[in-house]
C-alpha cells in the first residue's frame, strides 16, 4: 500500500481509521502535557515513568490473569504514580539530585518488571502471551474503545490545562511568586504529574515502555524552538505530536513490517531536527546567518573608522586617498569597500576613495559610542 492509498482509505476502512485517530490523539496529548516536562526541566520523567508503568502491568495481569486493556492500564497508573512520587520523595526528602532519583526509579521498576514478565512466560497459561508488546507498543491492537479513551483522556487533561491555565503558568515560571500569592504549589505539581503519568500510561499500548518518553518530549521540543510564548507552544507541540501519529501511521502501512511506534518517534524526531536547523529565531542556520552578518557588519564599522582616522589628518573629507594605505589593516577587503560604497559611505574612483559626507557623520557617530564606552 502506498502512502497516497493510505490516505484514500483513512475515512473508509475501519482499521486504518481507528489506528490514525489513536496515534494523532494521543500525539496532541503528549505534546500538550510534554510542554510541561520540558518547560520544568524534567525531561527525564517520562522515561522514569513509561519504565516504572511495566511492572504494574505484569502485577494486574497476575491478579486477573487476564489480557484487558483497561485492568492493564490501571495497574500501569497505579504503578507510574508511585513511582513518580517515589521520585518527589527522593528528591524533596534527600540530598539526591533529580536525576539520581529519576535513574534509580527507572533502573528499579524496568528491573522489577522485567522480573515478573519473564516469570509470566514460563507460567502454564496460555493467556500470557502478547503483554511483552506493551515494551515496544503495538498499535495494530487499538481497537474503537481504546481510542475513545484517549479522547475522553484528552478532552478532561484539556479542560483541566484551561481552568488552571495562570497556576500552571506561575508554577513553571515562578514558583517562589506563586506560593507567595496564595497558590498551592504542591497541588499544582501534583496535578501536572498525574496527567503527564496518565498520557503515559494510555501511549504505553500504542508506542511502548521504551520510546514512550521520546513521544512526550520531541513535539515539545520542536515547538519550544518557534516560539517563547507558552500559548503558542503547547498548541504546536499538540499539533506536531498529531501530525507525528497520522504520518507515522500512514509511513508504517505503507511499508511491511515497519512497527508503527518506532516510525511515529522517528517522524516526530525529524520535525525536532527542521525545527533546530530552520526555525527563525533559534535555529542553527539562521543563527549561523547572524553570525556571518554580525561579522561583516563589525569589518565594515572597523574599516570606516579606520578611514576615519586618516580622513581626520586632512581638511576635506573628500580629500582622495588611496587604497593601498588599507593594505596593513585587518578590516579592509575588497567587499568591504564595495558595500561601504553601496551604503553611500564612501567613493570609489580605481584605486582611490574618499569619505561621503554620510560615511564621516557614521564613522563620528561611532567614534562617539567607542568613547562613551570606554
């Protein structure tokens, strides 16, 4: 299947339907909340959290000794959730740092559960088989219901983001502010990590325990380089993390055995890289582009008041002088003298030049800030 038929039965065949519309939902959602993890530098908790879900899925499913999704979920919230307030004890209750605790809950929950999976497999149950795609996801196996709960999931972390939109804004920027205005600062992080723990735990199916926290931080990441607005970041990061679902989808089906998570990641870590290379304001490129023009901008002033310089020695400034008195100097090219003279700085007549009237009242001008600096 092509990409071009991929799209020609997305709103026709049921699977390829129901398989876009969770991976674009849930994209939008760990983008949204993924804004949070970054702006509060806790890039690394939804990898402490994705790998400390597994072992609450291997204990729900030795329980019920049955593979529903949702019981499975549950207990991979349950066990997020502890080991995200494991990670708040350490770092609040101990001298460690943050990412020592967030190491040591992701190194003992993964171990843990890794554990009990390999306990699993060996038991005489025929019904254990398939809860090892929880670590590398699966999305093929989305079905209406567990779309539905994506959107349900998304819609009460939307509303949620818009009633305490200010809070969670004065959190990430000025917590000290915050507690001094009456705000419950602990309530408010306590709810941001239940709904970055809860986006988690519903992708865990669809992208897996080991990527998971790639899918919550690149939309994030690539919006944080368009723009400084808040706003405008959490809709772009929702809107790469969905465009990062349906294309990583749509590459996935086109291609035979190409696993959907997998490519989803990469889609989304190619609009990380565009975004670090191209955007106008933070991007390698243009920076590079500031660069060499702030360069040539710093020759030209040089050269000018070098000009300057010589042109003092003489009552007119459109005495002719020649150019090989700029030879020894570091500033003068040829360029140089070419673009000084399409600012009007200076004339050029083969091998002689002389200050303009505009060109000595600049050059004056920035004499006179040297002087004031100094």
């Amino acid at each position: 299947m092509s990409i071009t038929e991929y799209f020609n039965l997305l709103f026709t065949d049921y699977t390829l339907r129901t398989i876009s519309l969770g991976t674009a939902v849930l994209g939008a959602i760990c983008g949204m909340l993924g804004s949070f993890a970054v702006l509060r530098k806790q890039s690394l908790l939804g990898d402490a959290i994705s790998h400390a879900a597994l072992p609450g899925i291997a204990i729900a499913f030795l329980i019920t000794g049955a593979k529903d999704t949702n019981i499975l979920l549950l207990g991979a919230l349950v066990s997020g959730l502890i080991g995200a307030f494991w990670i708040r004890g350490m770092i609040s209750k101990t001298h460690l740092k943050s990412d020592t605790a967030l190491g040591l809950v992701l190194s003992l929950f993964f171990g843990f559960g890794m554990l009990l999976l390999t306990y699993i497999q060996k038991q005489p149950n025929a019904n254990q088989a398939g809860l090892d795609k929880y670590l590398f996801g699966q999305a093929a196996t989305l079905v209406e219901s567990d779309v539905l709960l994506m959107v349900l999931v998304t819609a009460i972390a939307l509303v949620v983001v818009l009633l305490f939109w200010k809070e969670f804004k004065l959190l990430l920027f000025d917590s000290d502010y915050a507690n001094t205005l009456g705000f419950n600062t602990k309530f408010i992080d306590i709810l941001i990590t239940f709904f970055i723990v809860l986006a988690i735990v519903i992708g865990l199916q669809t992208v897996g325990v080991v990527l998971m926290s790639a899918m919550l931080l690149a939309p994030a990441a690539a919006a944080r380089q368009w723009t400084s607005s808040l706003a405008v970041m959490v809709f772009l990061a929702a809107l790469i993390g969905a465009f990062s679902g349906v294309f990583g989808t749509a590459i996935s089906a086109s291609q035979d055995n190409l696993s959907t998570g997998p490519v989803i990641v990469l889609v989304a870590s190619f609009f990380v890289v565009v975004s670090f290379v191209f955007s106008p304001t933070r991007g390698l490129l243009f920076k590079q582009i500031r660069l060499i023009k702030n360069r040539r901008d710093l020759q030209l002033k040089k050269t000018l008041q070098f000009m300057y310089g010589i042109a003092q020695t003489h009552e007119n400034i459109d005495h002719p002088h020649t150019i090989r008195i700029l030879n020894n100097f570091q500033g003068f090219t040829k360029k140089s003298l070419r673009k000084m003279e399409e600012n009007q700085w200076i004339l050029l007549n083969k091998q002689q030049w002389s200050l303009t009237l505009k060109g000595f009242t600049e050059a004056q001008n920035l004499f006179n800030q040297q002087t004031q600096h100094e």
